[in-house]
C-alpha cells in the first residue's frame, strides 16, 4: 500500500509524490508540456508577478493506492498524462 499526494498549480498537476509500507519515497513529475500550460495560463490569468504565481501551488490531499511507491506514481503519472489539461 502507498500514500499518494499531487502537487497542483491551479487546476494543473506537475508532480506525485508517493511512499509505501517499506519506507521507499518516489517523486515523480509530469511531461514538461504541463508546465508550459502552466506558463500560458499564467499569463492569461496575469498571474506573473512571483508572489501571485507561487501562490498557485498547493499538494493534494493524501490519498491510498494498492501497490509500491513507485508504481502507484508511474501508474499515476501514465493516467494523468493520458488525461491531459
């Protein structure tokens, strides 16, 4: 069994961190074309200034998954990247 968070920039996910029974921690990122919608919408958004901008990220709550940390995160990664943005 693994805990599972994911970090968000507004409604964008980057990065999942995972860790299992065993103590084994994994950290995981996105494609780089999550952070370049990040950049975009940013923009969009006017949320340039660096205050504004950091102030966008927040981590999900923890949540369980079957299996190690690293698989629960590659399992992760695979399904969010298929969902896109």
């Amino acid at each position: 069994m693994a805990i599972y968070k994911i970090l968000y920039w507004q409604e964008i996910p980057t990065q999942i961190r995972a860790e299992d029974d065993d103590g084994d921690e994994v950290s995981v990122e996105l494609d780089g074309k999550f952070l370049q919608q990040i950049d975009i919408l940013a923009a969009k958004r006017g949320l340039q200034a660096a205050d504004d901008y950091l102030a966008q990220w927040k981590w999900s709550e923890e949540a369980e998954r079957e299996g190690s940390a690293r698989k629960v995160a590659e399992a992760l990664k695979a399904e969010l990247e298929a969902k896109g943005f």
